[in-house]
C-alpha cells in the first residue's frame, strides 16, 4: 500500500487543485499560481532532495492562507511535513502540522513523480501554460525520472530525440490515432496490437479518461508510432 497519495487537479485562471493522502490525514489545497510557480518549485524541491540535499520547502498559496510542504532527509528516508499558516502568518512562524509522513525515497516522491506525469499529459503544453500562467517544469521532470530509476514504474526517464510524449485526442480508424504532443504539435500514430487493449480498457472517449503516450516520430511518408501507452483518470 502507498504511504502517500497524491492528484493535481488541471489548472485553470491561474488556480489549480491539490489533494495529498497520508493514512487518514487528507489535505486539500487550492493553490493560486500567483506569487509562485509552485507546481515547478515542487519538482525542483524533489530533485534537490534525491540529490542529497538536506531540506527543502515549497510554499503553496490560497490567498491568504499558505502551506508550507517542507521535504527533508532522514538517514536513507525522506519526510514530508505539512504545516498551514493562516493570511501572512508563514513570515512570523507559528504554523499548524496537518500532516506528516516518512518512509522510503520511493515510498514518498514517487508518489509526486505520478501525479506530476499525470498532469503533465492532462494538456497541451501551451494550455498548460496559459491555464496555469508558468511552463510545465519538463526538464526537473527528465531528471527525476533519472533519480527515481530503477524502479520508477519501469519507464525509461530519458527520451531519445526522435521520441516525445503526448496523449491521444482522437480515434481515427484501426490502429490509428491522432495524438497532442507536449510541445503543441499533433500527430497521426500507429498503436502496435500489443498496446490496443490500453485504449479499450480505458473507454477512450470518455470524459474522464485520458490515455498518456510516447511515441516515436517518423519523416513522412513512414507514420510515427506508439511505443507506450498509459490510461489516467482526470481527478478535475
């Protein structure tokens, strides 16, 4: 069973949806993007950590309120301490601990790794963007991939230059899909027989799934093809 569980709801106007599970503590936050790219400084503060570094904190805002998510070693473990702060109350200390969880690297910032990969493929980078007013932190994104290997579910965290990952927008006919590539741009792409029974356990077309893809660009005439496919439910 997971120490942790965690979902982003997708942006919009600049707010965004936060739900953390540790046991029975649930925390629910509605962060605004506004002073901070929170979203980025969590992918960054995940790294640091991996990397060796004592501590670090990321402030979530919901204008007055504040949380305070501050990630630190302990031995081989990592813990997470959640404090909230009434309007202004962070800059003079005197914080309340809504939750608190340790456990194993992976036990802790795995479960943030998922959330953010499946946020990340919920949208359009140029929608991800404008919804939430800070681009989407792909490279932080690569290296934890890097960190968390070899056990990250068993996906590579590196892409060759040829390969690019997106989310499938439309069926087309057979193993054909018309899929929205993280950059912006759209592509047409054969799913190998081996990966179709993603798209039909995941009832594609239905309005809270999305199936997440890599897929491996070809020149033309050759049609790109889909090398990975992952069936998400929107938590928004």
């Amino acid at each position: 069973m997971a120490v942790i569980r965690v979902e982003f709801d997708r942006p919009a106007h600049g707010w965004m949806g936060l739900r953390v599970q540790a046991g029975q503590a649930v925390l629910s936050v509605s962060a605004s993007a506004v002073p901070r790219d929170s979203i980025g400084d969590l992918a960054g503060a995940i790294c640091f950590v991996l990397k060796g570094g004592p501590e670090a904190v990321v402030v979530w805002n919901e204008e007055p309120a504040e949380y305070e998510f501050r990630l630190s070693k302990e031995g081989e473990d990592v813990r997470l301490v959640v404090q909230s702060f009434a309007g202004g109350g962070r800059r003079r200390g005197g914080g309340k601990q809504v939750l608190a969880v340790s456990g194993g690297r992976l036990e802790v910032c795995r479960p943030f790794w998922r959330a953010l990969r499946r946020l990340q493929a919920s949208m359009p980078a140029n929608e991800y963007r404008a919804a939430w007013g800070h681009p989407f932190p792909d490279a932080k994104m690569s290296e934890l991939g890097l960190l968390l290997k070899p056990n990250a579910d068993k996906q590579p965290a590196r892409l060759s230059s040829r390969t690019q990952r997106g989310r499938i927008t439309q069926f087309l006919r057979r193993n054909l899909f018309r899929v929205q590539l993280h950059d912006g741009q759209e592509v047409v792409a054969a799913m190998p027989q081996s990966l179709l029974h993603v798209a039909a356990n995941a009832q594609h077309g239905l309005r809270r799934w999305f199936i997440s893809v890599e897929v491996e660009l070809r020149k033309p005439p050759r049609i790109s093809r889909i090398v990975r496919a992952e069936a998400n439910g929107l938590t928004g």
